[in-house]
C-alpha cells in the first residue's frame, strides 16, 4: 500500500473516530464490532481497528496484477523498457507513473 493510500485511511479514521466521540458512540462496541475478541494495550490502538477496516472496505475487490520484474530490472533506465515493448505492461505503469500529478 502506497505511504499516500495509508495516511489517507489515517487520516480519515482520525475524523471518524472524533466524529464518533463527539455523538457519544461507544467505541469499544464500534471496535469490537470489526473484530471481536481483541485485547489492545493501550486504549489508543483501537484506531487500528478502524484503520484496518477503511483498508479493507476501500481496497475490496480490487484485483492486483503482477508483473515480471525482471524484464524491468534488465536496464538502467526505465525507458528503454518501454522502447524495447511499447505495448506492454511497463509501458503502461510507466506512462501512468509520469502522469500522476499527486
């Protein structure tokens, strides 16, 4: 999961959870309700149930392609990967990748 994906599901279970203390939700029945049965050392750790369960809800259903990473890693500069097969799939992660403006 990229460093963006995971302080975004951070981030966001940090207002829920502020949103739930603030309409007087109990939120260790909201924490068990994701997964029951867990001991958590500090009360604080209960994010991680949340977090865990933004993660889940957002990536669910999501198919993940592999890729060979050898034919990449064959040259030095990543271009050439895509001059050698201007169809492929590193032609299309490497055009998506130089798109992204985030």
């Amino acid at each position: 999961m990229s460093s963006f994906a995971s302080k975004s599901i951070h981030d966001f279970a940090k207002s829920l959870i502020s949103f739930l203390k603030a309409t007087t939700w109990d939120l260790d029945k909201a924490a068990n309700s994701i997964e029951n049965g867990v001991v958590y050392s500090k009360r604080c750790d209960k994010k991680y149930a949340f977090e865990a369960y933004i993660a889940h809800r957002m990536f669910h259903e999501i198919t993940l392609t592999s890729c060979n990473v050898r034919d990449i890693m064959k040259f030095d500069d990543p271009v050439d990967t895509v001059m050698e097969n201007p169809h492929g799939e590193q032609a299309l992660t490497l055009t998506v990748s130089s798109n992204d403006t985030t």
